[in-house]
C-alpha cells in the first residue's frame, strides 16, 4: 500500500488542480471515468478507422 502512496497523492493533486483551463473533477473517480471513457472512445475511433480504410481499399481493388 505504501508503493502506491505516490499515485494516490498524484491523482488528488491533479483533482484539486484549477489552474489553467483544467476541467476540475470532484474526485478521483470523477477523473478515471473521464480516463475510461476517453479510452473507450478513443477504441471506437480506431475500429471505425480501420473499417473506413477496409472499405477505401475494397473500393480501390473494385475499381481495376
């Protein structure tokens, strides 16, 4: 639990951070929502990517 103290007090000073054009979480889960979805999205722009350059290189294939 000890190793872990640093990220723990980490992740509170980034909480309590306002300055800048910080969005201002209320607490540590507020923050590792915003990470999860940020991540969850960042997934579904890959996959769709992917899928776009499938459907770019079927198209390109069908036009010779």
């Amino acid at each position: 639990m000890k190793r872990h103290k640093v990220f723990q007090e980490f992740l509170e000073n980034v909480v309590s951070d306002k300055s800048g054009d910080k969005e201002g979480f209320v607490d540590i889960t507020d923050l590792q929502d915003r990470f999860r979805s940020l991540k969850t999205e960042n997934n579904n722009l890959l996959y769709r990517k992917q899928n776009l350059n499938r459907e770019m290189e079927e198209t390109r294939l069908g036009e010779k």
